[in-house]
C-alpha cells in the first residue's frame, strides 16, 4: 500500500499534495472547532476561567510540541525508507515511536499529577486562577497518555501516506468533545473540570479505535511485531535528528506563550484572555497552511528517498505559491470581520477590543508566516530538523519576547507593542526559512547530480 502510493504521488505530485493535505485539513477543521466552542463553553463561567485554561495552554502546547515533534521524525522517517523502498526499516520505525510513547506518557502524567500545580503558580497564574487551572490541569493528565500514543499512531500512518483514516479518528474523537463539553461543564456543574473530562474521555476514546485498527484490524501498510521489538541506535537517530529539534522548537513556542502571558498579566488576566481567544482564531487562519505544510513533509521525503529532486522542487514551489495566496484571502477577511469573530468568545469589552486589535495587527503578517511555516517542514521531509529549530529560536527567544519585555518594561509601552514584537519576528523569521530552504534545494540537487556521475 505505501509503495504505491509513492507511484502514484510522483505521477502528480499535485493531485498528490492535495489528497494529503484535504484530510489532514477536514480532521484539523474539525479539532479547531472544538478548540473554539471550548473556549465559548468555558467563557460563559467567567474571564478568570478563560485564564485558567490560557495558563494551562503552554503546558497542554509543550505536550504536543514533544509529541508532535518527535512524530514528524517518525514521519519523515517512515516516508523516506517507503520511497527507498525499504519496508523492514519502514516497520523498524513504527515499532520505536510506540515504545518512545509509553515512555513519555508515564514521564509527563507523572509530572504533571505531582508537581501541576505548583508549576501554575511558577508560571504566573494568581491564586484564584491557579485553583481553577489546577481542576482543569489535574483531569487532563488522565487522559494524557492517550493522547501522546494517538498522536505518534497518526504520525506512523501519515508516514507511509495514509492522512484520511487517522484524520476521520481524530475528527470522530472531536464531536464527540464537542458533545461532551456542554453536558459536563454545565449540566453536571463541573466548570472548567467539566471541559478536561470531556477531553480526556474522548481521547480515551480515539486510543481504543487506532489500537483496535492498528493491532487487530491491522488496518496499515506498516505491521508492528513488538513482541519481538529491537532497540536500534540507527532508527532512533533516524527519528530523532528531525524529531528532537522540531519537537524543542514546539517547546521553544510553549515558552514563548509562557512569557507572553507573564508579560500580559502585568495588565490584567483579561489580557491574557484576549491573547488566548486570538490565538484560537489564529488555529483557523493557518489550519489550510498546516495542512499543506503537513502533506509536503511525507512528499517530500518520500521524493528525496527516491531520488526525485524534479518533483521535489515541483512540489515545493507549488506549495508555497498556495499557502500564501490562500493566506492574503484570508488575512483581508480577518481584518474586516474581527469584531464580529471576537463576538462569540465573551461579552467582556476590554477583552473584545483587545483582541480585535490582535487580530487586526496580525492579518497583516499571515501570508508571512504562511510562508515560512512550510519550510521547516519542508527541510524536515530532507531529514533536516535543525533549521527549524533554529528558526524557531530566532523568531521566539531572540525576537518577539525580548522585545515585548523591552516595549513593556523598559519603555513603558502599551500593550499591542506586544503585537508589534510579534510582527517584527515574523519578518525576520520569514526571511531566514526562505534563505535555508534555497540552500537545501541547491544542496540536494548537487548530491543527486554528483551521485549521478559517481554511478556512471
């Protein structure tokens, strides 16, 4: 099923991206809706419940950076051995990403269950919004485990190119979160509590169905054996010089979204629930970037297994041409339309202006963004992690937060200079993956070509 699969990408590596990225796009759509109603849900108790859940976000979001990132290792690992047409390794890789998420499963609940709270309060929640973050934090650390294996069983299969099936799980475990929120939070009277069990029980939930089509139905292209599981020092690097950095620069973000809510509290919770409602919009916006981006990891790995550099540039340029056209669309409708998308989210003035101002202010940098987001993953499907991480350093650690804390701080600046450093580090950060992404592309295209006159 993988290898032909490849056939046919590289008959139209088009039509290919596309058949990729619409699934990831529909399952992605549908895990923001929740994201959203969530937030409506939970901004009908109160803006300190907003705040409660935007605390828990960068520890929820460096949950995901490290699975995530450690998944696109995965993926790009299984995609480049399926274009070289190499099986064993394909399922050598699989087998590791499962036993890599027992591992940080066990790691992270048992943090998160002894010390959550405390880390809260270490992060800047005040003592009110600490209770609250803690009922919230505490649940989702049932459900967590199965969340992280679900994730790197999605990675596996978006590996060996099958998006559809992984995304309509997901999807599934989405509505029925949706489902659940209202009947737990208000009908049971669990507040914020009420909207973890809701994720942890749809999580659960989705766990059961891949392990059931993965081990019983045995539904992929990969088998697993792990009863008779290996560890190999060769796949493990495989995975992890792509993985480790990709999932570090999602830490890197939840850090930067750690500052950024320290840097906003100075104002008020409520700016911090503002950022928190524009950063839910911001998932929409780049829902059909991610998408793309995540569809050319797996052919672009799977192009430069099989020595492809054509299709490689092809597919490339494609890609970007219409994750920043897409973007400009959007980006128009946004700045004309943000208050009525801030509406929904809470009655609150302050917050509603404050985030409208967000949103206006970054619709003038998503095609940007848009741009540079596909290339990391793009170096990724070359088997090249560090730039990612890289350019996630320079746009966080060395940009926007520093800057934001220079506005605010130093120059006593009102609060959208926060937006300001934002913008500014998108600029910059856009101009480095471009350059990078020029680099590889030249690099690879000699390597093939040299490789071509060594053969002869």
């Amino acid at each position: 099923m993988g290898e032909s699969r490849l056939e046919e990408y590289l008959s139209n590596p088009a039509k290919g991206l596309w058949k990729l990225t619409v699934p990831v796009m529909v399952g992605m759509g549908v895990q923001t809706i929740y994201t959203i109603v969530d937030m409506i849900f939970v901004g009908r108790l109160s803006g300190d419940a907003i705040a409660a859940v935007a605390f828990n976000m960068p520890l929820f979001f460096f949950v995901l950076g490290l699975t995530f990132g450690l998944g696109s290792g995965v993926t790009a690992s299984i995609a480049r051995f399926i274009g070289a047409k190499d099986k064993i390794n394909a399922d050598n890789s699989a087998e590791h990403a499962v036993i890599m998420g027992l591992g940080i499963s066990i790691v992270l609940t048992t943090i998160g269950l002894v010390y959550g709270k405390q880390i809260l309060f270490s992060i800047g929640a005040t003592a009110d919004v600490a209770d609250l973050g803690w009922s919230y934090l505490r649940v989702i650390c049932v459900g967590l485990p199965f969340m992280v294996l679900s994730t790197f069983f999605r990675s596996i299969l978006a590996g060996e190119g099958d998006t559809k099936f992984p995304m309509t799980v997901a999807a599934l475990g989405t509505v029925l979160n949706i489902i659940l929120d209202p009947i737990f939070i208000f009908t049971l009277g669990l507040g914020v509590a009420g909207a973890a069990w809701a994720t942890a029980i749809s999580q659960i939930i989705v766990f059961i169905i891949f392990v059931y089509m993965l081990f019983v139905k045995e539904h992929s292209y990969i088998t697993f054996r792990l009863r008779d599981f290996e560890p190999s020092s060769f796949i493990m690097k495989d995975i992890i010089k792509v993985g480790l950095p990709a999932s570090m620069s999602m830490v890197i973000m939840s850090i930067g979204q750690l500052i950024f809510n320290r840097i906003l509290v100075h104002f008020s919770t409520d700016a911090v629930a503002a950022y928190q409602i524009g950063g839910r919009i911001d998932m929409v916006i780049f829902l059909p970037i991610l998408s793309i981006a995540f569809g050319l990891t797996t052919l672009v790995g799977m192009f430069n297994g099989a020595q492809e550099m054509d299709k490689v540039k092809y597919i490339i340029k494609y890609g970007l041409i219409r994750s920043f056209l897409i973007t400009v669309v959007i980006s128009i409708i946004v700045y004309t339309f943000a208050p009525q998308l801030i509406m929904g989210f809470t009655k609150d003035i302050y917050i509603q202006n404050t985030a409208v101002k967000y949103l206006r202010l970054m619709s003038m940098i998503y095609p940007l963004v848009a741009t540079a987001l596909p290339c990391g993953r793009i170096l990724q499907g070359f088997g090249l992690g560090m730039p990612l991480l890289i350019i996630t350093s320079i746009r966080v650690l060395l940009l926007s937060s520093p800057l934001a804390a220079f506005f605010i701080f130093i120059q006593g600046r009102p609060l959208e200079w926060i937006w300001y450093s934002i913008m500014i580090s998108a600029v910059v950060s856009c101009v480095v993956a471009l350059t990078w992404l020029y680099w590889a592309i030249r690099k690879f295209s000699l390597t093939k070509i040299q490789t071509s006159i060594t053969s002869t």
